[in-house]
C-alpha cells in the first residue's frame, strides 16, 4: 500500500509504503507524483518503508518505469528504513535519481523532513 504523508506539499512528497506493492498502488501515486513535477519542476521525495513486502512484478515494472520516466525530475531522495535491506534498497535507487538520496533509521524520520526540506 502506498499512502501519502502529512507534510506533502509543494515540490515535497512524503509517501508510506507498506505491505506488498501492487500496480494499483502506482496507478494512485503516478498522477499525483507526475502532478508535482509538472506544477514545481522538480520533487523532493521521502519514502518511509514501514513492514514493506516488495512488489508485485507489475508493480516493480511500473516502478522501474516511473523512476526510469522522471529520473531527472528528482532533487532529493529520503528512504527512512528499519533494516539492512531498507538501507541497500538507499543505495539501490542511486542510479535512477538524478539528486540526492539518503538513508535515514526509523527513530530519524524527523530529520530526514528536515533535509527533504532544506
């Protein structure tokens, strides 16, 4: 499941992802993502993995896509994680952003907002 944040506004985009991603979750999240891009330019994105299960392979495609679409349309990238794997999944999106992206723990979510919004 894909939520959108408390704290979305602007170019900042604050999402929860949870459970297992399916292709509904991307066709909910693509028009508001591609929305912002289109109205600021740009987007700072902070993604808080909570109990997240991976993709569906529709999902992981339409990810791939998505990112693949806007590669260059993100400034800032927050991944705030509770394990190894969240921390390599940081690491992982490298490629696919053209800014920034860092890793925050969970019990540092309040500065991974900060640096989103600086």
């Amino acid at each position: 499941m894909i939520e959108i944040l408390a704290g979305t506004s602007g170019k900042i985009l604050g999402v929860q992802l949870s459970g297992k991603l399916t292709d509904e979750d991307y066709r909910l999240l693509t028009p508001q993502l591609e929305q912002i891009i289109e109205q600021e330019g740009a987007i700072r994105m902070l993604c808080v993995l909570e109990d997240l299960h991976g993709w569906t392979a529709k999902a992981a495609w339409d990810d791939l896509q998505l990112d693949i679409k806007h590669h260059s349309a993100y400034e800032r990238l927050a991944i705030v994680g509770e394990s190894k794997l969240d921390e390599f999944m940081a690491w992982v999106s490298k490629p696919f952003v053209k800014g920034e992206v860092k890793y925050f723990p969970r019990e540092h979510v309040d500065e991974a907002w900060k640096w989103i919004r600086a």
